[in-house]
C-alpha cells in the first residue's frame, strides 16, 4: 500500500467515523434530549418525541444518497464529501450551543429535529462517496481490503461515542451531566470536524472519475439513468433484498438491538449496557478488515450470504443465552411462572407500536403493554363479553377494571410478579460492571463473548458489502446507484430494527420474538442473493460498461 493509498483511506475513513460518531451521540443521549428539548409534554410523550426525532434521522438517509449521490456523479467525489462532512459537523456542533425548551419555547425541538433531518441527509451522501472514492483508487484484487477500512468506520464511530459520553458522565457527575454536561460530547465534534476536513481537502479527485470526466462521459442525468431504466435499477433492486437488507439487520441486531435488549428487556443498567457493548466492538472491529481481505480471495458473495445464514440460525441461542448469563433469574422467571391476561377479545387491541406514538387506554391493553415493559412472558385467554381484564400469575388473580388508574394495576401486579419469580429492578443477579476494565468474572467475560459472536456476524456482513456494491455499478452511476440501495437496507430495514423488533415482544408478551424480524430478513437476503446477486470481486471497475452486459 503506497503512502498516497494509506492517506486516501485514513482520510476517508477518519472523516466517516466522525460522522458517525456525530449520528450515533444523539441515539445514546436521546433521553436527556427529550427532556431538554420537549420539557413542555409528560415524561411518555417526550421520549417518544425523542425517539422520532432520532428515526427521522434514519428515514431521510435514503433522500441524502439521491441528493448527493448525483452531485458526486457529476460534479465528484472529492467535493461532495467535503460537502456532507462540513454539514454533519455543523449540525452536531448547533445541538450543542442550542438552547433548550424552557429558555427558546416551541423553535428549541423545531430547530433539533430540523438539524437531525440534515444530518441524515449529510449521511446518506458520505458512505458512498468515501466507499466510492476508497474503491476507485485500491489495485485490482485488493478493493475488499482497502474498502473494508471505511466498514471499521460505523463501528468505531459508536465506540467512540460511548467512550467520550462515559468520560464526560464519569468527569461531570450524572445531576451536572443530565443538566449541561451533554452538550460537551456535540461541542468536541467541531474539532472533529476541523481534523477531517483539513485532511479531505489535501486529496485529489478519484482516477477513475477523473478519466471519466476528461473523456467527456460523466452522466449528465444519473438519477434517471440509475433508476429510470430497468437495466440499471434491477441491479439497485437485486443489491437491495439480495445483499443489504440482510446484512442491514444483521447488523442492527448484533450492535444496536443488543445494547436495546440489554437495557429494556434485560434491565441492565445504562453503565455497563453500554460497556459490554464497546467491549465486544473493541474485540470485534479488526475482522472488518479480516473479511473484507478474505472477499477478495474468495469473493464477496459467499461471505456476506454465509453471514447472513449464520446470524439467521444462531440469534435465538444467542440471546436466550445473553439471557442466560446476564439476568438468570429473569430467565428462571419466564420458564416457571405463568401469566395469563384473561379478557374479552373485543377489548384486546393491537399492540404494534414500532414509532412509539400510540397511547393505550382499554384494561386489556394496558395490562399487557405494563407486562411486555416488564419483560414478563404472558398469553392471553378470551373471555366471555364484558367481562373485566384479569391478569392471572401462578393462580394469583390481579384485575384490572375498566376506569380504574393502570398505576394501581401496575403496583398489584409487580407485587404479584414478585412474589411468583420475578425479579425486583436491581436484583443483585443482574451482570453489572464496576469500572470499565471490571471484564473477568465469569459472567461478564460470558456476555461479552456472546456479544463478541453477534459482533462477528456483523463483520462477516458489513465488512466485504462496500466493494460488492461498488463493483455492481458503472463509474458514471456508481455514487447514485450504490448509496440508495445502501441507506434504504440499513437506514430502513436496519434502523427501524430496535422499534419494530420490540413491537412485536410487546404484541406476543414473548421477550424473543422480536428476533423473527431479521432472522426472516436474512434468510430472505441469503435466498436472493444466491439465486440473483453475481459475483463480483474480479469485475474492472475502469471497464464502464453497463452491468448488465459484463
């Protein structure tokens, strides 16, 4: 690897992580966001704003890659993720001088959300811009390789959110972290910001573009030539179900859905949620680059559809051991106590509530939404028409009548839970850490294994996709062609994992049940893939002719 190749991917890749790093800052901090910025609505309603808030940083991801996609076709590389760069960090940088609800009224979660739209936006075009411009400067044979360093850049951007938000929270104390401290980790982001810039602007434009545009051949219209003609959005669709929808959820699932199943379902403490976590990425994130190596052996194809395969039959064991090791007595719980909410079913509502703005209001509903937050394992019996919900744990009867506050329901029915099994918030069984490097007990070294396996997973995924999709397109097309497909698998499929996968515990009362979501996923990715996608590690990604024809 030549100096000039070394300076290429440290600067495309340095910048990613930090943009990452700025997306991921607000999903770890969305709590105390929620309650800066939408103080004026019940604690509920303010997490749920919140989190809406986040997801609309995911859903404009797609609308980033056309938007930026074209401008890098025609205009290039270089310029276009100077350009989504410089708006991320601003943007991250504004969260952190912006003042909040109480002092700047309704503008304070106005301006916040339209910030999280921009830098959704600025996502969506940087990860096909440095993957793009990483690809058409590595030596046939080694795009894999040279690729796979951009695929550290996701991973490390969150370890290096956790690490910076656990040093400020460890420095400032939780009272002055939750007040002001916050806003330190958004304010560092600018220099940041500084450091990759100064590095991005040193680089020249990518050989292959630059070819291209002497020769007069860039496209003057890639949006329509991209998905405007058949040929050419086949392959955007293969690429989306027969490679990044699986490899979207299986990533989702091995970082961020842990870390949710941890937390909420789990009831392990924020701290060492999140310290299990970065262990596991600390201990997982070099085989990024092992994979994207062995796919320029080997290809791309067998790695990411075996990843997806793997994941598929391996994350119900996985989890249920995590369950295992990590709260032992909600484990004992679910298998012997039984609960039962009897009902009349005209009252029994749908529960699926992926965005989390759906407020429940019949008994039966309520019982089993307080069950499902519970991590309580129930099913529901009808009962006979008008009948008042009753919620039966091992033969103790808790009712729930109609008008009556769901706070009395909860107090009778987490006394009953209690006293059958359950375990109290805090039980002493729960895997807790006592600093950062409190990792060789027996049951903390185990979750981190366990969590080092669904990390592996994602690097299995993650690590080879960056130079199949470069590869599947044409250099007129590629910036446009690759990101949409990119941020609709993992913006979509991928991000609204956590949300929906709990939607579905919610509406079961099963805590695993959620895992069906990207277990399906896979195994459909894994289906396609291997009936549609071609392989592509030998393709000349110089040779601009159509896909379809090569």
């Amino acid at each position: 690897m030549t100096r000039e190749e070394k300076k290429v991917i440290l600067a495309s890749s340095l910048g990613t992580v930090f943009e990452w790093y700025d997306f991921y800052l607000y999903g770890s901090l969305a709590g105390i966001i929620g309650a800066q910025f939408f103080s004026s609505y019940p604690p509920a309603t303010r997490d749920i704003f919140a989190l809406l808030a986040f997801a609309a940083g995911f859903l404009v991801r797609p609308f980033g890659a056309l938007v930026f996609g074209r401008v890098g076709d025609i205009v290039g590389r270089k310029y276009t993720f100077l350009v989504t760069i410089l708006i991320m960090g601003l943007s991250t940088f504004i969260v952190g001088i912006l003042p909040n609800a109480a002092q700047i009224g309704i503008a304070a979660p106005i301006i916040l959300i339209v910030l999280r739209l921009a830098q959704g936006l600025a996502l969506g075009g940087e990860y096909g811009g440095a993957a793009t411009y990483v690809a058409e400067h590595a030596p046939q044979g080694r795009r894999g390789f040279y690729t796979s360093w951009i695929q550290t850049t996701a991973t490390l951007g969150l370890f290096l959110s956790l690490v910076v938000i656990l040093a400020v929270r460890s420095f400032t104390g939780e009272a002055a972290f939750a007040e002001w401290g916050w806003r330190i980790p958004f304010l560092v982001s600018v220099l940041l910001l500084g450091i990759s810039l100064w590095i991005r602007l040193q680089l020249s434009e990518s050989p292959a573009f630059q070819r291209m545009k002497e020769e007069g051949k860039t496209s003057k219209a890639p949006l329509t030539e991209a998905f405007g003609q058949w040929r050419n959005a086949k392959i955007a669709l293969i690429a989306l179900l027969g490679l990044v929808a699986g490899q979207g959820v299986v990533w989702y699932t091995g970082q961020f859905y842990a870390l949710f199943f941890l937390q909420s379902i789990l009831k392990v403490d924020g701290y060492t949620a999140n310290l299990l976590i970065a262990w596991a990425l600390l201990l997982g994130t070099g085989f990024f680059v092992v994979f994207g190596w062995l796919s320029d052996k080997i290809g791309r194809k067998p790695i990411i559809l075996a990843g997806c395969l793997i994941a598929a039959l391996s994350f119900f064991p996985v989890f249920k051991q995590i369950t295992t090791l990590a709260n032992p007595a909600l484990e004992k719980a679910i298998e012997t106590v039984k609960v039962t909410v009897v009902a009349d079913p005209a009252q029994c509502g749908s529960l699926f509530n992926p965005v989390g703005t759906r407020v429940f209001s019949a008994p039966c509903d309520l019982a089993r939404d307080y069950l499902a937050k519970s991590s309580v394992r129930y099913a529901t019996e009808a009962a006979p028409a008008g009948q008042p919900t009753v919620v039966r744990i091992n033969g103790t009867e808790v009712p729930f009548a109609a008008g009556a506050p769901a706070v009395e329901f909860n107090k009778a029915a987490a006394t009953a839970l209690q006293a059958a099994g359950y375990p109290k918030a805090g039980d002493a069984q729960v895997v807790k850490m006592a600093n950062p490097f409190d990792i060789f007990r027996p049951q903390v070294a185990g979750v981190i294994g366990l969590l080092f396996v669904l990390v592996l997973f994602v690097t299995m995924v993650y690590g080879p996709i960056a130079a199949a999709l470069v590869e599947l397109f044409p250099t007129r097309i590629r910036y446009t062609s690759m990101s949409l497909p990119y941020h609709i698998g993992n913006g979509w499929f991928g991000g609204l994992l956590p949300a929906t996968a709990f939607a579905m515990v919610a509406q079961t009362g099963d805590i695993y049940y959620g895992l069906w979501y990207p277990i399906v996923i896979a195994l459909m990715t894994f289906v396609l893939g291997l009936l549609l996608v071609p392989e592509t590690k030998d393709r000349d990604i110089f040779d601009d002719r159509d896909t379809a024809t090569h």
